[in-house]
C-alpha cells in the first residue's frame, strides 16, 4: 500500500519550519527567470502568491474565471483576519493561537503546519499595514483587535465589516504590481478544466477561454491550484455563484488525493432562505456574535405564535427567551466555535423553537448591546453589516431581533498537501481553501484569511523553490506534446457529449436537486443510513444530469450554461466523495456530525483511537470506487482532549 | 409585506461587441417581492432555456454586493433604483405590480459590450496597475505598530478603500469620467503613511493611464457619488485633483 | 505639457479661466450698481474704459480669459461625448444631489455666449471699438451719443421691454452657470472636502444670486425709471 509521506521537518513544533527554511533547496536569481509557474486563482493565495513569486523573480502565469483578479471571492470575508500580535496584552501568543486552532479544528489537523501558521500570522499583519491596508485603528493610532469564536483572546484584526476586502485588494495591488512590470501575465475570465501531466509531473493547464468557447494550452515548469473550495455542491451557500471545486477536481482526477472531502464548516449566522428561488445565502459576520446574543422563545406555543406572526420577539419577556448558547456554554456563551453553534441552533429548531415563517431561524438580538453600549457604538461596530440585514429582509435589526440560520461556508477539506503544499502530482500545489492543510475538522472564524495569504506570501514561495530547484535544467514546454493535445481532446469530447444531451432540465433545476441531497443526507447531521441513501441518490441524479441536461447556446462561444454544466458534472461527483468520506468516518469531529457517534449532551463524540488520521482519496478511474489510504496524525506536541467550551 | 408581482423586463440583447444589439421585451409573472434582481434575472433565464431561447448574459458572482462583478444599468440607474446597493443587492419589493423595467448594460467608451449586459472593465484594472499600489515585496517589513496612524486618517482611507471596481461611477457619468474610481485609490493610499512616500507619482501615473484608455473629463456633477454602491464621496476626487496639481508642479 | 495634456490640467485651464470671468463679473456688477446711484460716475468709469491702452489690454486679457473658457469647454465637451461612447442609455434618470445645472453647463454656457454677443452688439460695438476706429459719436435711436456716454446707452437700451426680458433670461441662464460653475471651479483646484462641499455649495448659490439680482435690479431700475 502507498505510504503517504507529509515531509514533515524532524526537530521540535517551534524550530520546525525555520529548520526547513534554513535546508531547503533554493533557486538563484537568473534561473528564476527561465522558470516559469502557472497559478490558478486571484483569491488571498492565488493573488499573493502570483504577486510573491514575480516578486522573487519566477515568471507567473496567473488565470481568473472573473473579470477581474479583485472579485476572487475572498473578497466576502467579512469579520477579521487573526494574528498572535498579543497587542492587547491579554496573554496571546504563537503557541496559543497554534492551540486555540488545532483545538477548534477538534484535533484533525497536523501539529507541524498549524505551528507555521501561528508562527507567520503576525508577518501577515505587518505585509498589510504595508500595502496600505487601512485595519481598524484605534485613537492612538495603533491596531485594533476584536475576538472572534473559539477564543479567549482578542487577536482579530479587522477593516469594519470588509476584511477579507481590504486584505483581498492589498494582495491584488501587489499582483496589479507585477502585472504592470510584466512579470505576472494575467489571464482573466479564463476556467483551467484539465491539469496537463508529462512524464508523471504537473507541467501545465488547459484553460477554457470564457469568451470565445475556445480551449488553450499552457505549459510551465509547476502549477499552483488556489481555487478556492466546493461547498457549492450544496447550490445553496454563502459562497459566490461562480466558486466551483472543478480546478480541485480535475487535480484529483489525475492523481492527486483528495483529502477529508467530509469536512465542511456550515456557518451559525446566515441570513434564513426565503424561498424556492433563492440562489445564494448571504452571511452575518461571526463578529456580530460579539455583541449579539442569540436565543430562541423558551415555550413552544410562543414559538409557534411568532411563526404564525401573531407575536412580535419584542414582545417576549426575558425570563420566556432561551439563550441557549449561553445556558449550555457558560465559558464561550455565544462565542463558541462555529460548528457548536450551528448544530446548537438546528438542536432547537429541530425540537420545534425555531422561529421565521419557516422554522427555520433563530433570533440575533442586539437590544442589550444597544442599551449598554448605545446605538452609536454599535452602528460604528456593525453599521454596513446592519444595513445589508435591512436591504435584504426588509427589517430593522436595531428595532427588532435579526434572524439566523446555519449555511454552508467553507471547505476544510480539499487537496491534501505535504508540508510542502505539494499535493501527490509532483509539480502540483495547492493553496488556501483548495487545499486541506490547516484546519482540521472545522475552521475558526477569522483564520481562512491567515491561511490564505500565509500560504501565498510566506509558506510557498519558499517551498515551491524546494521542488524548482531540480528543474533548472528543463527547458519550457512545448504545448504541442501529445499529453496537451490529448487532454484537450479529452474535453472537447466531454463539452460535446454535454451538449448533445438536449434534455429537458436546466442546469440550476439539477444542481438545485443535488443541494437538497446533499442538505438532507450530508449535512449538519449525518448518519450511515442517509449517507447511504445519498450515494444511491447522486448516482440516479448523475445519470439524470448526463441524460437530460439542456444547455443552450453553441460549444465554441460564450456560454453561462455550459460553464455551470462542466463545473456541476464534478459537483455531483464531489457529493458522492463527500459521501463516501462522511460514511467512513464513524465519528462526529468538527464539522462531521454522526448521530451515532455523540455524548449524552449531544456533544461530537470523537474517536483518536480509529480515526485519528486524514482520509487521502486515491481517484480509481470513472465508475470505480476511489480508494481511501491513511495519513496518520499523530499528536507529538499536545494532549487530545474532548472540545470543551463549557467551563 | 412582501407580495407576487407581474412585470416586464425590457432587456439589451447584443451577441458580441461589434454586432448590433435591441431590446426584448419579457413578462414575467408571480415575481416574489422578497428575490433579488438577479434572482428575478435566473427567473428569466430558467423561463428562456425551457422555451429553447439562449438565456441572458450578465456578469455577478458574489451576490452579497462586495465583489463588484454585477453591473446593469436599471431603469435610468447603474445598480438600479436603490441607493446603496449593488444590482444583487437590489431586491423586486423596490419595484411595483405591472411595471416595465429597462435594464441596459453600462454603456462607456471604457467599457465596450461583451455580450448582452457583460461589459469589460478590464480598463479599471489596467489604471490599478499603473500605480495603484505601494511599492513593497513580500517580507523585511517592519512591525504593523511601528507607525502609528490618526484614526481619523485611517477611517476616511478605509471610506475610500470602500470602493469595489464595480465601474457605476463611470457608467453614471455623462463624461464616461472614472475619476471616483481613480480618486479612491489614489486617496486611500495618499491618507496613509506607507503610501504616501510614492503618492505623487502614484497620482501622476495612474492619470496618465486613465486619459490614455479614454475616460471622460470630470465636471463635477456628482452622478457617481449618489449612484455609488458604497457611497465614495466626490472630496476623494477633490484629494485627487490636490495630489495631481501638486505633483505636477513640483515636477 | 501638462496642463495642456491631462484631463486634470484642461480642467484646471477651465476652473482658473471661469474664477477669472467670475472676478470680472464682480467687477462689472459693482460698476453697473454705481450707475444706479450716479450716471456721472458711471461715465467715468465708462470714459476710463475706452480706447485707453490699459482699457485695451485689460480687453485683450479678458477676451483672452472668454476664448479660453470656451475653447477648452468645446474641447471638453467633444472628449465628453466620445468617452461616452456611441450608444446612448435608453432611459436616463438623474439622481438625488445631482443638479440639473452641473449637467447642462455647456448649454447654459452657450445660451450667456448668444447673450453676449447681442450685449457686444449693444454696448461695446457702439462704445470701445467705435472708439478704437475714430469715432467718438455714434447714433443711438435717431440721436447722437457720445461713445463714452454709458449711462445713455443704458437708458436707451433698458426702456425696451423685450431687451429687458431677454437680459433677465440672460442672467437666469447666468445664475445657473454660476451656482454650479463656481464651486466646481474650487474642487476642481482641489480646495474642497466633505465639509466645505456644502459650504462652497451655499457660497456659490449665494454668490450667483447675488451677481444675478444685482444686473437684474440695475435692469429693472432703468426700465422703471424709463417708465416714469
């Protein structure tokens, strides 16, 4: 059986990566310019790590499905970006944040990349400032911080309410930076629908140009995927319509390992769906649980009063509310980590207490943020956020309670990776969301942003030069070899065989279908029977899809639909991985919830003795089953507890 | 409260960017108040695949109003009647039973039609490119605390970090001026310390790049401000003017 | 050249020639008033302005200062039009905040020009440049006047209802060029921010209507008096 080898440095947590840093292979000056290095997205890794590189001195080949590298959707986050500054002198450091994170990933991720991740947070932060990102700040003229779910200290840096904005834009004027000098060549509104491998390495892409229809070849000495995660097989989720899994999917698709497809984070404040034609959910900031405090009515007639609109929440005495976060956590309150709070509300609504038309809310309350610290200071706090609740539900979170409901959010599963950020291609990495590295079975708030740009800035233009110093000596490639030309073939035939399909249903109504599966039988709660269900389920939906598709419009040309039909084609398939994962892990980490596997308190109840290591899927060919080997985490540095966020 | 409505969408169809484009006009009925435009838009769409018609072109991603991807001049307004809010942001309550909505693509000279209501604003990127930035690398910075910033600077450069690359100010503007597009970069950075070392040929730059690409010439009508999705105020193009002339005459 | 090149420095070009006309208006604004309380006083002035050679010069700089101001707005309006683009919106809506006057500047612009060019026809032509070329009377409604004998031009002119019509139409169209132009002028220099936005605004507004009625009562006097 293969042996998966994550390179991990020898030495202790704290000298690891400077061990490796101080070993590596690196490339000179005038060779960095004969290599040249395909990056695959503009979000916080694609972008900084496009820009970094040209920095260094590689040539960077760097592709967007946007028009622009600005709308890459790490432009969403809202809430902060996490740093062990310890600015406010309330006893954070490396260590704490690198344990707050493997803790709040319920100790699924590898000791050794989450203490680099701690390690380069606060180089992060310095990288912003300097780029002219304008954090919060507060009178003196220093940082601000605020905290965040999953920790007792305040290590959030923060632009209001557009964080993952301003970060975004900063990585994007470096990139726009390298792009005027010439080192970075931009291709936008172009999807990479194939990974291009000669003599077993990645050596470049096939990119769908989304203007004309036509396929393009591009060839380079490695390739880096930073495109983002799938969380869209759900259809709906907080994610941007365009964010896919397919540049992932085709990775796996030619050898590299899939890893914990199961883990998904489903997000404790979005704003509730409100009907059948709703295309996305917008997120409310984790920050919001700061202030807000979040409750449901403690009677079930009251409940039921409010969701037949006879009752106002307003109208609700104190003493008939349930804030059920803080009865059952009184450590954390309304600030446990995101995957607690999710399944706390689906506990209460399930048992009948949830509110909106649907039942399916919970309130966000504000009043007593707003009696203690007057409406100023919370319109200063959570003005645009208070503002886009109001333009979307037509309500006035100042006057009455908003409404939440959990949403699917990220992707901690992805691409594995080596300490490396390689995945198993040689030649192939993987950045940010798309791949699994750092945050376990479920992700904090506020540290997708760290990651995302410690892999771009700090993490892989040094690793990269680990693997590029051995390819000194190849000349570029030619994209005329017969691995270009067959793996464009390979999609010509598939984008045929899509459009002669001529069915009846649209793209949407199929994906619609594959988010109510997946909702139903691989969402918050999971057990082995519905997981079955979902694997027969998506098998008759993925015969549907490729017997009765329509899509309009010619093959060669701009089309919207064929887009959608390519990348659901790998959704579908990403459900079914997601599925077998979900399936055979028989333990609740994170946010894999099965319901045979909790405490008498509902609590997830995880199994290190069975299942402490990271499912790797091995791709088998189409209609074979993938073949799952091991990566076992072992814990060096600290002791496995039982998540606790009570006391 | 929320209710069904019936409409006309009166939409710009253009197959590609020399071809000439017209209006079709669609109905749609039983349109939930509480969906977004865009939503209505996949409504449309939906309708217009099941007919065998090829569907309408418009750009959007996000669809929370930050990404600035979705354009659509609506009803005489870039992102449409609403103030404050991008086209997804932009929900169906704003507009009544029974009514003809016009909805165009941005029309500029920067902004040359793609298909339908796709227009291509890689021209806003290109202006960024010549010299919306600090001029750092990666790494050897100094701590994030090391400067100190009054937090009346950092608020006002945040106000105009604001801005989302959407090109409404552009689209609004009867000169096909970009200069609030141009005006938030140039003053966010100049607010800051660490962008003001390069702020005069910042500003020199990035002028020179949005003349040559052919943007109007602000006159100061203030149709990008009150049409802004993140309500960029016009003092930024005030700044803009101070930084330019006095870059210049320092030359 | 800068200013000749950037879209900044036209603007520039524009903003400093229209606060120079703006100065000058004051100026003809003040000696308008003084004929209100003495003729003679006007013809002084009226005399100081003739074919002297500072007169002449001061002339020149201010017809310079009008080339410009038009010239470049000509300028401006054709680069306007083609950075829009040849196709046009369908249907056009103006926003809250935008007056309609900073979107019609050109129009306004060339409605005052027309007036000035009937004013010329009525002052100047009989006045300075019949000057400039020998005469020193000119006939007047069937009488001779002399050329430096402004307040008889006034009397003359301003005892025609229509010409008084037309010149308030003239400073209406003024006063709307003036609200928008003045402070437009100020943030295109750069002297503006949130704060003085509206304050320059208030000015401006106060400012055109200060000029607008002023002309307008000197106008309205003559005619009344000539009534009398």
């Amino acid at each position: 059986m293969t042996q998966i080898n994550s390179k991990i440095p020898q030495g202790p947590l704290a000298d690891k990566w400077t061990n490796y840093k101080d070993h590596q292979k690196l490339v000179n000056p005038a060779n960095k310019r004969r290599l040249d290095i395909i990056v695959v997205g503009t979000g916080l890794a694609g972008a900084s790590a496009a820009a970094s590189l040209a920095e260094l001195g590689f040539n960077v080949l760097n592709f967007c499905i946007q028009d622009s590298p600005r709308r890459a959707h790490s432009i969403a986050a809202q809430g902060g970006i996490n740093a062990a500054k310890n600015y406010q002198n309330d006893g954070d450091s490396v260590y704490r944040l690198f344990y707050d994170t493997i803790k709040g990933g319920d100790y699924r991720a590898r000791e050794a990349n989450v203490y680099r991740l701690a390690e380069v947070s606060n180089s992060i932060i310095d990288q912003c400032v300097a780029q002219g990102v304008p954090f919060a700040r507060e009178y003196g003229g220093l940082l601000d911080n605020r905290s965040f779910g999953g920790a007792q200290v305040s290590r959030t840096f923060y632009a209001r309410g557009q964080t993952g904005q301003q970060l975004l834009l900063g990585a994007y004027s470096a990139l726009s930076r390298q792009i005027g000098l010439g080192k970075v060549k931009l291709y936008k509104r172009y999807e990479m629908v194939d990974v291009v491998k000669v003599d077993g390495k990645a050596r470049g892409i096939i990119a769908r140009n989304l203007i004309t229809g036509k396929l393009e070849r591009f060839s380079a000495h490695a390739v880096v995927v930073a495109s983002g995660g799938y969380v869209n097989t759900f259809f709906l989720s907080t994610n941007a319509m365009g964010s896919n899994g397919s540049a992932a999917w085709q990775c796996y698709k030619k050898g590299a390992y899939f890893a914990n497809p199961c883990y998904v984070q489903i997000h404790p404040t979005c704003i509730p769906v409100h009907g059948e034609f709703q295309s996305k959910l917008t997120l409310m900031s984790e920050s919001l649980r700061n202030d807000g405090r979040i409750w449901v009515p403690k009677k079930k007639e009251d409940a039921e009063a409010i969701r037949a609109g006879k009752l106002k929440p307003t109208q609700l005495k104190e003493e008939d509310r349930d804030y059920y976060l803080e009865r059952r956590y009184p450590a954390f309150g309304n600030l446990v980590p995101r995957d607690v709070a999710s399944r706390a509300a689906k506990e209460r609504c399930d048992a009948g207490f949830g509110v909106n038309n649907t039942g399916l809310a919970v309130y966000l309350d504000f009043a007593e943020a707003i009696g203690r610290l007057g409406k100023n200071v919370v319109e200063a706090r959570y003005g645009n956020l208070f503002q886009m609740y109001e333009k979307i539900v037509d309500e006035n979170p100042y006057e009455t309670p908003m409404m939440i409901f959990p949403a699917l959010h990220y992707a901690m599963g992805g691409l594995w990776v080596d300490y490396e950020l390689q995945t198993s291609v040689p030649g192939l990495f993987a950045i940010g969301e798309a791949n699994f590295s750092d945050h376990g079975a479920n992700r904090l708030g506020a540290s997708a942003l760290m990651q995302g740009l410690a892999d771009g800035y700090f993490v892989l233009p040094y690793t990269i030069q680990n693997y590029l110093a051995d390819q000194i000596q190849v000349p570029r490639f030619s994209t005329d070899l017969p691995e270009f030309a067959k793996a464009e073939k390979d999609i010509n035939d598939r984008t045929t065989r899509l459009m002669n399909i001529k069915g009846k249903c649209s793209v949407d109504s199929i994906h619609k279908e594959l988010g109510h599966i997946m909702w139903e039988h691989v969402g918050m709660a999971r057990d082995a029977e519905g997981l079955k269900e979902a694997i027969k389920l998506l098998k008759d939906l993925k015969k549907e899809f490729w017997t009765n598709v329509r899509i309009p419009g010619e093959a060669v040309d701009q089309n919207n639909e064929l887009e959608k039909a390519l990348r659901l084609a790998d959704f579908i398939e990403i459900g079914e991985l997601m599925a077998h994962d979900a399936l055979d892990r028989k333990e609740s980490c994170g946010g894999h919830f099965r319901t045979e596997y909790q405490t008498p308190e509902g609590e997830a109840l995880r199994d290190d003795a069975d299942f402490s290591y990271v499912s790797c899927w091995e791709y088998q060919g189409e209609d074979k089953d993938p073949v799952m080997l091991k990566e076992p985490l072992d814990y060096e540095f600290i002791v496995r507890q039982q998540r606790n966020y009570k006391n | 409260m929320d209710k069904d409505i019936n409409i006309t969408v009166k939409v710009w169809r253009q197959k590609g960017p020399k071809e000439k484009g017209r209006f079709e006009t669609y109905k749609l009925d039983n349109v939930s108040q509480g969906s977004s435009f865009l939503e209505m838009l996949d409504i449309l769409n939906e309708k217009l695949i099941s007919e065998g018609k090829v569907p309408v072109a418009f750009d959007h991603d996000c669809r929370e109003g930050i990404c600035g991807m979705c354009s659509l001049y609506i009803n005489g307004h870039p992102h449409g009647p609403d103030s404050a809010v991008t086209t997804c942001q932009l929900h169906m309550r704003k507009f009544k039973d029974g009514e003809t909505i016009t909805v165009e693509p941005w029309r500029s000279a920067g902004f040359p039609v793609i298909r339908d209501l796709m227009v291509d604003r890689y021209a806003y990127d290109k202006i960024i490119q010549a010299g919306g930035f600090v001029s750092v690398n990666t790494g050897g910075i100094p701590d994030a605390n090391s400067t100190p910033i009054p937090k009346k600077n950092a608020d006002l450069a945040m106000d105009a970090a604001a801005c989302i690359g959407c090109g409404a100010c552009a689209a609004a503007c009867k000169n096909g001026s970009a200069m609030l597009f141009v005006s938030a970069k140039v003053s966010q950075l100049a607010l800051l310390p660490q962008g003001k070392v390069e702020a005069a040929r910042r500003a020199k730059a990035m002028i020179a790049k949005m003349d040559e690409l052919g943007f109007g010439n602000c006159t100061n009508t203030r149709a990008c401000e009150a049409e802004c999705p993140k309500e960029v105020s016009i003092s930024n193009i005030a700044r803009l003017n101070r930084e330019f002339i006095s870059a210049k005459l320092q030359d | 050249m800068w200013l000749l090149n950037s879209s900044i420095g036209k603007k520039l070009i524009m903003s400093i020639s229209g606060l120079f006309l703006i100065l000058f208006l004051l100026f003809h604004l003040t000696m308008n008033v003084a004929a209100v309380f003495s003729e003679e006083a006007y013809n002084v002035i009226c005399s100081f302005l003739g074919s002297n050679w500072y007169a002449v010069a001061g002339t020149g700089v201010l017809a310079a200062g009008f080339l410009i101001h038009i010239g470049y707005s000509i300028l401006l309006t054709l680069e306007n039009r083609k950075a829009r683009g040849n196709d046009r919106y369908a249907v056009n809506a103006r926003p809250k905040n935008v007056e309609w006057a900073s979107q019609n500047m050109f129009v306004l612009g060339l409605i005052v020009v027309c007036f000035i060019v009937l004013h010329f026809s009525q002052f100047w032509y009989h006045m300075m440049f019949a000057e400039l070329i020998g005469h020193h009377e000119v006939e007047l409604g069937g009488q001779a006047i002399g050329t430096t004998d402004g307040a008889a031009f006034i009397k003359y002119y301003f005892s025609n209802i229509v010409v008084v019509i037309l010149y308030l139409v003239w400073y209406v169209a003024l006063w709307f060029h003036l609200t928008h132009g003045f402070w437009s002028a100020l943030q295109t220099i750069g002297w503006n921010n949130t704060i003085w936005l509206n304050r320059w605004k208030i000015i401006a507004n106060i400012f055109a209507t200060v000029i607008a009625l002023g002309f307008a009562f000197v106008t309205i006097f003559f005619y009344l008096k000539s009534l009398c």
